[in-house]
DNA sequence: CTTTTATTGTGAATGTACACACAATAAGTA
DNA sequence: TACTTATTGTGTGTACATTCACAATAAAAG
C-alpha cells in the first residue's frame, strides 16, 4: 500500500490519462511521452511524470512510455483490474438514464442490482441484461450476499441521507451521489457527489461576469 | 466588473453556502455567523470569510451575517438574481432525466428548449409545461431568436463535438457537458465537464487503496 | 458616553500544487 | 565499447490556497 498522500487531482487526472491511452491504444500508436501525451489531453509534461511518480517508474528514458503498459499500469492503480458490481438505489428518471449508459462497462463498472420503493412493470421493463431489481426493503440482504461494494444514490434528497445509511450497514464502501445533500457517512466511506445545480451556478458566475446579463 | 481574479474552487463554496442559507432561511434563522455556518456546511470559518472579502464586505462586526441578505447578496454575485433559460440537446435516457429534474427550478434555472435527431411521441411525452422540442436541424435558429446563453450536451459521445461546435454558432456561452469528450470551444465560452467514468474511477481509486479488493 | 463582548475583515504564516530546468539514463549509432 | 540523442524522474523555486491570529469595529450593557 503507498506510504505518501497523493493529491485528489492526480487521480482525476489519471483517470483522464488513462482514457487518453484507451484512444491512443486504438489508433495503433505504441510509445508515448509525456510531452506529446500532454498535448493531447491538454495538461503539462511534467505534471504528467510528477503525477505517475507517486506510484513508481513508468517510462523509458530517452523513449518514453509504452502505451499498453502504461494503461495496464494505471487501470491496477486504480483497481480497474478487476469488474467492479455496482448497486443503484432509485430507478427513477436518472436511475433508468444510469442503467442505459454504456460508458460504465468500458470502464469496468457493472450495475448488477437495482433498488426502488417500488417494482413495476415500467421498472421492470428498464432492466438491462444481467441486473436485477428488488424491492429497497432488501437492500442490506442483497448487497451483503453479493458483497457489493460499490453504490449509486439517485433518489429524492429528500431519502438520500437514509439511504446511506442503510448502503453503509449493508457494507458499500463507496458512493457516487446524485442527490444535493451532502452525506454524512463514517470515514471508511469515500463518497463523490455529482451536483448538478452547483456545476450551473459555477456556469452562470463566470457568465455573468463576461457578458453581464 | 470584478479586477481581481477568484479561485474556483471559490465559486464553488459560494454555491454550497447558498444552499445553506436556503436552508436555514427556511428554518427561520435571521443570523448566523460564519462559525456556524462553517460547522453546517463543513467549510474552515476563516475560509468562508475569505470567499466572501473577494466580493465585499457583508457581515457586521460582532454581529454575524443577516441570512436573507446574505443569501441576495451571493446570489447576485453569481448571476442567479434572475431566471436563467437553458437549452438541453439531446433528449435520450439522460436528457429526459434532467427534463424531470425539480432541482434547476429551484436554482433559477428553467429548460426552456429542446433538441433531438428524432422528434417523434416519446420524446415529445417528456416534455415538461414550458418546453418545446424541436429538430437539431432548428438549434442555430431556435437559440439565436430566443438569445439563450447557456446549454446542455446530453448526446452520444461520438456527436458532442459536433452538437458544441453549432451551439457556439448560436451564441451559447456556458456549457454544461455530459459526453465524455473534452470538447474544444474559444475561450469566451466556458464548459464544466460531468464524467461519470471519472467519478467512478476515482472512487475505486481510494476503495483499493483502502480495502485492497 | 465608556466599557465590554462578539465577530468580522485581513496581513502574515503555513501548506499544497504546479512548472521549470537539469542530471540520470536507456537505446541507438559509430 | 564509447559517443550521441531523446526523454524520463526529480530537486528547486514559484504561485496559489488555506489557516491562523489579531486589529478593527458594531452592538449591547453599564
């Protein structure tokens, strides 16, 4: 396990090489450096090495980086070596627009259970291949079995904070939050909250102070 | 016009003590001061004045912040003093979760207008009171006639340039980008990326490095 | 009117992240 | 094997962000 801390932006920012690799690999292109890896995903060479120094050495000198194995390398640091299941709490709108989005298997990220007050047939119906919906009483049962430890909150705000609650008894240990409530969870408990109006009234501030509606 | 420049991250706090204020207006606390409401919003007290002094002096000495005006104050800041209209492209899974998404309205925002490649019943059922779907072909038009500033990009990934590239024609000048794309547009737009991959994968991140799955 | 109290607004100190510049070094070449 | 070239990995300086600590000051109390 690493001894240092590494900076939350370094992550991010690996997550963005990582993509990045992903387009290089299939264009065909074997070898990389960071100047020219930097050029493309907009960010500065040396930040790029510094970033990867937290983790060890990567590169050739005087060649650069091989492109797969950099890839392999930065999907095990970030445990994207292995299929994570995920469970989603809410089948609402956004629940039902998260189950359609096909970007999360290419990162490795499955949706294997679903959770709703509520099962329909209009729930039902939205259940793609390999995930099942069950009723929320169920929520500590299911996840426990399958030993989930990935979660999605995509209820009411009103219901997030309870829900985690419960997310955290049944074992997840992290959280990707769609509701504008920050959650309150024990520290063992990584949560990244996804917050829609706050990224539109960051949109509106910088607007008004160049066009000054 | 503000001479000096403000960190985002900010613009960012002055959202989360916005939503604060909301609340504990609603709660009918008429002062609070920047002690407490750093407890509530978990933000250090000497921060938050800090955030504030950018823009002015609103409190009073020994004192605190008058909640309501505080709240007016920092919502004319941002620009959110009066309605934003926003346009949505893009009315899949995704787009016809964030028609039904309550939460812009109480942010001031309100989707005014909508654009798909298919205008057919399905999609024109999910459109809520006040909003009209139209044709992408329409988008130049429709933006242009109605001057609105500010969109967001709800498409397949493999489109969103394209879709960023005719809103800017239009006179967008705040994008708020779902695709997974880093988009290229002139530097007097700005854009704030959602990528779930990247939130996601930031959280498998922290999660191995603690549970070693 | 003066003193006390509470809390802001802010200069200075600390901590963190970024970018530069170069020594270290791997691979290719003579 | 010695030399050249390209590019990494990293020590160092700089800029930026956060926190501390206190002087300034508004309101309340005497």
């Amino acid at each position: 396990m690493r001894k240092f801390k590494v900076p939350e932006v370094t992550i991010f920012r690996l997550s963005l090489y990582l993509r990045c690799l992903s387009e290089l690999e299939e264009e065909g292109v074997e070898v990389i450096s960071s100047a020219e890896l930097g050029q493309r995903c907009g960010i500065n060479p040396a930040q790029i090495r510094k970033d990867l120094a937290y983790f060890g050495e990567f590169g050739t000198r005087g060649v650069g980086y091989y492109v797969k194995d950099l890839k392999e390398d930065i999907k095990r640091i970030m445990g994207l070596d292995k299929e994570w299941e995920v469970a989603l709490v809410g089948v609402g709108n956004l629940g039902r627009a998260l189950l359609s989005y096909q970007g999360f298997k290419r990162h490795g990220f499955k949706i294997s259970v679903a959770f709703d007050k509520v099962v329909d047939e209009e729930r039902l119906s939205a259940m793609p291949e390999g995930c099942t919906l069950y009723h929320a009483d169920k929520m500590v049962e299911v996840i426990r079995e399958r030993k989930i430890k990935l979660a999605i909150i995509a209820v009411h705000f009103s219901e997030a904070q309870k829900v985690a609650d419960v997310l955290v008894e049944a074992g997840i240990k992290g959280i990707l939050n769609f509701a504008p409530v920050r959650l309150n969870v024990p520290k063992d408990v990584v949560v990244r909250h996804i917050d829609l109006g706050v990224e539109l009234e960051m949109l509106t501030f910088f607007l008004s102070a160049r066009i000054g509606k």
